[in-house]
C-alpha cells in the first residue's frame, strides 16, 4: 500500500519545467533572462531602422515595440492556448535572420513604404509559417543525437563571436573598439561570474549572471563605460501605436524574401526547442515542436500590427537555463511580462540599457559556452565510436563554422541564398541531417546493412528507414530510452 502511495506521490509531482517559484525569486530570474537578451532584442531595430530612413526617435520607437512583440511571443511559447505554444522555458525575439533582407528593402524602396512593405512580408511569412508548423514538425524525426548534439554545439559556438564583439564594445566603427578598458571590463565581469556561481550557494548562485552584470554595471561606472545619456531622453510611456508607420503593404518579391527568413527561423527553431528539451529532461517530441513553430510563427504574425518583426527563439537563454538549472516555464513567461513593460515604459527598458556591451559580452562567455558543453554531452550519447557518426559531425561542424570563421566566403554567391548560408546553425543542421540519412538510413544494402534493419524492425521500426541504435538516445533519467530515435 505504501509503495503504491509512494509512487502515486511521484506521478502528481510537478515536472520542474511546470513549477512556480516563489514571487522575488521568479521576478529575479526572469529579470536574468531579459538581461542576456535585451541586446539581442534591440540590435534588428536599431540597423533596420536606419536603412529605412528613420530618424533616431522614430528607431527608438521600433526598439520599444521590439521589446513588446518578443514579450508577447514570449508567452505564446511559455503558457500557450489551444495547439499553441512549446510550454517550455523559451524565449522569443526579432529573428537576426531577417536582418539582412529588410535592410536590402528598406534600400529598394522608399522611406515612406519600406517598412509597409516590410511588415505585410512578414505577416504573410508568419501565416504560411503558421500553416507549415504541423508538416514542419514532423521532421523531428530526422535530428538523432548525432544531429541534435552537432547543432546545439553550433548554436553556442555561433553565439560566442556575439559575446566576443560585445565584450571589445560593440561598434568595430567606434575608436575604443577593442580597448584593454573595454576587454579588462569584459574579463572582469567573466572572472565575478565565475567566483560567483563558486562560492554562492542556492538561489543566489542561480542569479549569479544578474549579480555579475550588476556588479559590472557599477563597477563600469567610474571607468567611464557606462552611460545615463539613455535614461534622461527616454519618455515615461510609449505605447506602440498600431500601424504606426502605415497600414501594411504587399510586394511579391519582399515576400518571397521573408518567407525563406521564416523557413530558416522555423529550423533554427526546431533545433533550439530539442536543445532545451534535452536540457531541461523533458525531450521535444513532434507535439512540442508543432506547438512551439505554431507560437513562433503567430507572434511573427502578429508582431507588424504592433511595428514589430519576426519572431524566432532566443539561443542565449538556453545557455542561461543550461547554467542557472532553473526550468521553470513560468519565469521565462516573467521575463515575457518584463519585455512587455519594458516596451510600455522607454525609461524602465533604458535602465536595462545600463548594462554596457562589455560587461554583457563578459557573462556572455559564460552563457553562450553552457550550450557547446550541452552540445557535446549530447553528442557523448550519439554513438561516435561508429565512424560514420563522428564523420557527420566532423563535416556538419566544419561547414557551420564557414560563416563564423570567414563571413565573406559565400560573398560571390546570389544574395537570396545567403539567408540561408549566413547562417552557420542552418547550414550545420541541414548538412547534419542529410549526411545522418545518406550515411545512417539509406543506401546501406550490404550484408551489415540489412543486419540493422532486420534489428530495427524486430524493434518496432520502419524498415524502410533504419533508425539508429538505441544507446544513441537517453531519456530525462539519463537511461536508454524505450523509443530508438529516427
């Protein structure tokens, strides 16, 4: 009776993804993740802005509803309705991705229906986005851990370069750009993190990341790196206005362009939520996924009603979770309303503006390298003693390091195709996936072969795609789990 009791207890225990924290404890974690996000955030708008002809009021106005839309994406994702939503710690913000091809428009046309014409593309991405989410999801089946693990270590190692620009100040235009006061900044901020989450115990080593962008924060202040400027410009509200910039316009070939941001969103996405699926022991099935695309591409449509761009995940904070070990959907759904306020309220968001690039790209170091380490502990359950695996990732890595390692080797290539090939985490993934199923799944007629397929079909597996050997996939306890992966 007590056993059956016991195990009654254990199956009405709330997984750590669906716990509450207590209110300051669940405002300071969300308030973490705003931090190692905000830059992100605020970046699209401010390079967008200008090629539209906006001046600098009117880019700060496209700042503040970035912060609103990613706030509003935010919790679609995290707390979700009907089919909507990965019901995951996931934080969403305006897609890097979309950058360059709302520059090229906003060059293409003129100031008055550039960014008409750029938010009636993306909404059209958002709704075709929105349409594909169940097709989408489905090739879930196709990322193993040799695939999943291969891009997770891509997503840390593509967001590194972020934290290394930020930690030498951030405009390579600027004459400090790399000075020993930017960079000592930057260590020092490294180092506090670090002593931080070794000598605190508990909840405060969780938000040692906020503790050590505050301690850099202040401690920047007497350099002479941290600026008020922003603090006394910025008005108390700033609603974003509905269609402030006009009512969206329509152009085939500006839809076109942000449709295949969206496509490339949607798998950058994909492998972000089986990142932190794996993170925090609760996998992304083709449920999860369905959902959190759905929630992507809603918020991306959504987000031109209120001067906003697309939406897509927030690599960052997965590292954020990775380190801190809270997975708590509802403090990231905090930070959701953080974002929210903050894109009401131009002086709260310019407090948070505070944080200077060096001190940010110093924790970001920290941050951004929890999701290689997670990469590669998914990796060690990938099976790479087969040699055909460890070729996969040798090739996948190299290619998804091109765009990292030299940004211009696709110069010479047609500008659509860049979308795509910028993009190391897109072009590791897809490289990943097609050599898991030339080299794991078909064309293997030999006699070893045909011994894995008769094995996977005595499994329970489709014999027409042999699936890889099942110590390639742990469940949430860290044992071989019951389902082989695809």
């Amino acid at each position: 009776m007590a056993a059956i009791t016991g195990q009654k207890s254990e199956e009405d225990r709330k997984h750590p993804v669906d716990e509450t924290l207590p209110p300051f404890k669940m405002f300071t974690s969300g308030l973490q993740h705003v931090a190692a996000m905000y830059a992100g955030v605020v970046a699209p708008p401010m390079i967008v802005g200008p090629a539209c002809g906006l001046s600098a009021t009117e880019t700060a106005f496209l700042m503040g509803a970035s912060l609103f839309t990613a706030g509003i994406a935010t919790l679609l994702q995290t707390l979700g309705f009907w089919k909507v939503g990965a019901k995951l710690p996931f934080v969403n913000g305006v897609s890097f991705a979309g950058v360059t091809p709302m520059v090229a428009i906003g060059k293409a046309q003129s100031p008055e229906h550039a960014l008409p014409i750029i938010f009636g593309a993306v909404i059209v991405a958002g709704v075709l986005g929105f349409v594909l989410a169940p097709y989408f999801s489905k090739l879930v089946r196709f990322f193993p851990p040799v695939v999943t693990g291969t891009v997770i270590t891509l997503i840390g190692v593509s967001l590194l370069p972020v934290a290394f620009r930020w930690s030498q100040g951030g405009n390579d235009a600027a004459p400090d750009y790399g000075s020993l006061t930017n960079i000592g900044m930057a260590a020092l901020t490294f180092l506090i993190v670090l002593v931080l989450r070794r000598v605190l115990r508990g909840f405060l080593q969780q938000i040692a990341i906020l503790l050590g962008l505050m301690a850099g924060t202040l401690i920047a202040i007497p350099v002479g790196i941290t600026h008020f400027s922003s603090i006394t410009k910025a008005s108390l509200i700033g609603f974003p206005t509905p269609f402030h910039f006009g009512a969206p316009e329509f152009d085939i070939a500006a839809i076109v362009s942000m449709c295949i941001v969206m496509l490339v969103c949607m798998t950058e996405s994909t492998a972000d939520m089986l990142a932190l699926g794996r993170i925090v022991d609760r996998p992304a099935d083709e449920r999860t996924i369905e959902g959190g695309l759905r929630a992507d591409t809603l918020g991306t449509a959504l987000s031109p009603l209120f001067n906003g761009f697309a939406n897509s995940a927030f690599a960052q904070n997965i590292g954020l979770v990775a380190m801190t070990k809270v997975r708590s959907r509802f403090v990231v759904a905090t930070s959701g309303l953080i974002l929210i306020v903050l894109g009401l309220c131009p002086v709260a968001a310019s407090v948070i503006s505070l944080v200077p690039l060096p001190v940010l790209g110093g924790a970001g170091i920290v941050l951004f390298g929890s999701v290689a380490a997670s990469g590669i502990q998914t990796l060690a359950t990938a099976a790479m003693e087969k040699g055909d695996n460890a070729l996969i990732v040798a090739a996948a890595v190299g290619i998804g390091l091109i765009p990292i390692a030299a940004p211009d080797f696709y110069h010479h290539l047609p500008k659509d195709l860049l979308v795509v090939l910028d993009s190391g985490i897109s072009t590791g993934c897809l490289v990943a996936i097609a050599l898991n199923l030339a080299f794991n799944h078909f064309g293997r007629r030999d006699a070893e072969g045909e011994a894995a397929e008769d094995t996977e079909a005595a499994h329970g597996g489709d014999p027409q795609i042999p699936q890889q050997p099942d110590r390639g996939t742990v469940d949430g306890s860290g044992e071989p789990a019951t389902t082989a992966a695809h």
